[in-house]
C-alpha cells in the first residue's frame, strides 16, 4: 500500500505525518518533540530520528511498502529553509 509522508521542518519542532495517497486519510502523525524529555531538545536532529524510526517501524507494522515524501519549511515571511531535523528525518526514513 503506497502512502504520503509530509514532513514539516521548521526551526523549533519538525512534524511527519503519514497519509494515504489521497492525502485525506492520516494514517501515523508524530513530532519530535513527542519523542524527547526536555523541550529544548524537540527541534534537534536526533529527535527527528527518532520521530522518523517511530513511523517506519508503524508504517511496516500496517504493510505500507511504498512512500512519496514531501518535505515542507515555513513560509510567508520566515525563512524558506527547513529546520536542521528535515534532512535527518528523511535520512531515517530511507534506511
């Protein structure tokens, strides 16, 4: 079953949230910071890891073998980059 993993990576706590194709169906939705103790550490990169092992091991648990990843920053009058957990966050996903 192929699904849709949106990952928005701002500066203070990157967001991955897995749907179907439709994009109307959420199927695993966790953040970094859910994944951590203290809240100065939601937007470091190892939180992202671990928020992103998080819904690899769910997304195998509900037999999704295939993802289309969107990887979404702030926008408006922010800066356009994304946070510093995006890239590690997708690195764990491709593993």
């Amino acid at each position: 079953m192929p699904s849709v993993v949106h990952i928005f990576a701002s500066f203070n706590d990157p967001l991955i949230h897995v749907t179907d194709l439709s994009g109307r169906e959420t199927i695993v939705r966790i953040t970094s910071g859910m994944k951590v103790q203290a809240d100065r550490d939601g937007s470091a990169p190892y939180a992202a890891i671990l928020a992103a092992h998080d819904v690899a091991q769910r997304c195998k648990e509900l037999g999704i073998t295939a993802m289309h990843v969107k990887l979404r920053a702030t926008c408006g009058n922010k800066t356009k980059t994304p946070g510093p957990g995006a890239h590690s966050a997708l690195r764990a996903l491709v593993r």
